[in-house]
C-alpha cells in the first residue's frame, strides 16, 4: 500500500519542524508494511520554511519505506499548494492521500493509523477527518469566554470536513481541481466530493470523521485576529458560493467542472477574478450566503435547556456575525474593483 503525506506550508518556519517530528513519531511512519512518502509544499514562503522543512525530513531514524522531500513552489495560496501536491508531486501509484497543515499536534501516535482504517473499513467513505480541538493559552483575560464564544463554528458534524488534517482515497482526490485563488479550500473540497464534481446530489456518506481521532491548533486568541480569520472565513464562503452557481450553470451545458477548472487555471490564473468581480456586483448589501451569516442561530444545541442561559453570548455572536458579513461584502466589492488575488485575503 502506497500512502503519500502532503503538508502545505506557507511560512511555517516556527512551527514545521515540530510537526513533521510529530509526525515521524506517528505509528504508521516506523510500519514497512506501508511504502511512504512526506512531501513538504512551501507555497509563496518569505521565511525559511524550505530550509526547515529539510532539516527535519533529514532526520528518518526509526522510519520504514519511507521517503521525505520538500517543493518549494514561488507561487502562494493554499489552494494552488493542494493542486501541486495531488497532482504534480505525489506518486502516480498512492492508493491513500493524508494531507495536514504544517502548524499542528496530534493526540495520539496512532491518529494516522485509524484514519487510514476508517477509510479501509467503510467503502463508502472518501475522505476521513478527525475531530480538531482548540489548545487554548491563557490569554485573553476578562474576554477569555468571549473570544472562544466567537471561534464556535456551525458546522461541526460527522460530516463536517477541516483541512487541517485528512485521510482520503488518492482516486477521489485526484478528480478534483481547485481553481486558482480560492479561499475556503477545505468547504470547497467537500462540495465537490459530496456531489462528485457537481454530477450528483450530495452524499453526506462519502465523507464521515474518524471516531476517536483528535488533533489540536492553537485558535486565534485576540480580538483582531479573530476578525480577520472570520472575515476571511465569510468571504471564501461567498466566493465558494459563486463557483458553485457557475458550476450548475456549466453542467447543464454538458461541461465537465474539473476539465474546465484545469483549463482556465492554465490559461487565465485570474479567471476566479473576474468571475467574482462579475457576481459580487449583482449581490446585495450583504453578498455573504444568510445560512452562512446566520449559521449560530441555526444550531439546534445553542437552543437546548441547558444552552439557554447563554443566549445572550449566543445573541452577541450572531451579531458579531453579521458585522462580519457586512464587512466581508464590503472587501469583495472594494477588491473586485482592484483585481486583487482573493486567496492573499489571509494577509489582512
């Protein structure tokens, strides 16, 4: 069995050496029953991330069939990185794909063993998540529950995908193209495996969390940071949402979504551009998806008895949202009229 190990890094230089340490202590690393490769992908890095990178693969001790090896690719965006990855650097023979970002700790050393099992056990399944826990500082202060309140996502079922961490089946990925310049990659990877590339109606079996198997991030932990990771967050949703809409519009003209995404990534990198700038114009005030905006007020636990009595944090968080919709809708207007890369959003 062939398994290829991506991780993507953009200037990680604090942070990549002691994950792929981790990594290397992992159970299936040490397994030679299990030919493997670890493919570092700095994508637009101004630090030393490649340099670190090596460092770290440089050291094997311990590992059975098992190669390491980092690309450095100028180009930046994480989107770009996963398409480098699955379809340029990874061996054309990997049966099973476990991609992980470059900054976090897993909980157990057999946490890549299991997703791998899950996937073997259950034909269904195409991409096996594990369950991301926050690893909160002491910081924050008297705001300390606030700022957790406001990390608290709407989407954390079994079927919920993090592109944090991730096993899958190479066949599956490798149907897939991301376009150039998307933001949320991991909500637009779950789209096009749930419909297989938008050919079916969506299959919530095909991508199902690993039980028992945890990873943990530090979460941003003031005020600002939090901003920008939810607006960043509310606009890659709404820029996800546009594709999608096109996406429909080509299938019923017979088009093949992942064909034409590879074709208009190679001969127009800024097709995303021009398609967003052509969409925001006819949106709203508010051109952030509602179920996205409102997506607190539709958690059924946030509504249990025993919730009740944090209603208004519930109610803050809900407002907090929709001032972030407001100021997501104002930035994708303000960069359409720039042409600006939507995925260098991240930056500000």
């Amino acid at each position: 069995m062939k398994i290829s190990i991506g991780i993507l890094a953009h200037n990680e230089e604090a942070f990549i050496g002691a994950t792929i340490a981790s990594l290397l202590a992992q159970s299936i690393i040490a397994d030679p029953a299990f030919d493997k490769e670890i493919i570092v992908v700095a994508n637009g890095c101004a630090d030393r991330t490649v340099d670190a990178a090596a460092r770290a693969l440089a050291d094997m001790k311990g590992a059975a069939n098992c190669a390491g090896l980092v690309r450095d690719v100028k180009e930046p965006g994480k989107a770009n990185a996963w398409n480098v990855f699955i379809h340029e650097a990874s061996a054309p023979d990997t049966d099973y794909f476990i991609l992980l970002d470059a900054d976090i700790e897993f909980a157990s050393p057999d946490a890549l063993a299991k997703l791998l099992a899950h996937l073997q056990r259950h034909d269904e399944i195409e991409i096996a998540p594990d369950q991301p826990v926050k690893k909160f500082s002491d910081a924050g202060g008297a705001l300390r529950p606030v700022i957790r309140a406001l990390q608290k996502t709407g989407n954390d079922d079994d079927h919920a995908l993090s592109g944090q961490l991730y096993a899958a089946r190479a066949a599956a990925l490798r149907s897939i193209i991301m376009p150039t310049g998307v933001v949320v990659e991991d909500g637009f990877l779950r789209a096009m495996t749930l419909t297989r590339n938008f050919t079916e109606p969506e299959t919530l079996a095909r991508i199902r969390r690993a039980p028992g198997v945890r990873h943990f991030y530090a979460p941003y932990e003031s005020f600002a940071a939090i901003c920008r990771y939810e607006r960043r967050q509310a606009v890659g949703t709404t820029i996800n949402r546009f594709l999608y809409d096109e996406f429909r519009r080509w299938r019923v003209r017979g088009v093949d979504v992942a064909d034409e995404i590879r074709k208009r990534n190679a001969a127009n990198p800024a097709w995303l551009e021009s398609l967003i700038a052509e969409r925001v114009k006819s949106s709203g005030v508010i051109a952030v998806p509602k179920n996205y905006a409102l997506r607190r007020l539709r958690r059924r636990d946030n509504w249990s008895l025993k919730n009740i009595i944090k209603a208004p944090l519930i109610l803050g968080s809900v407002a907090f949202d929709l001032a972030i919709a407001y100021d997501a809708s104002r930035q994708l207007r303000d960069r359409a009229k720039e042409g600006a890369r939507w995925d260098t959003i991240r930056k500000n």
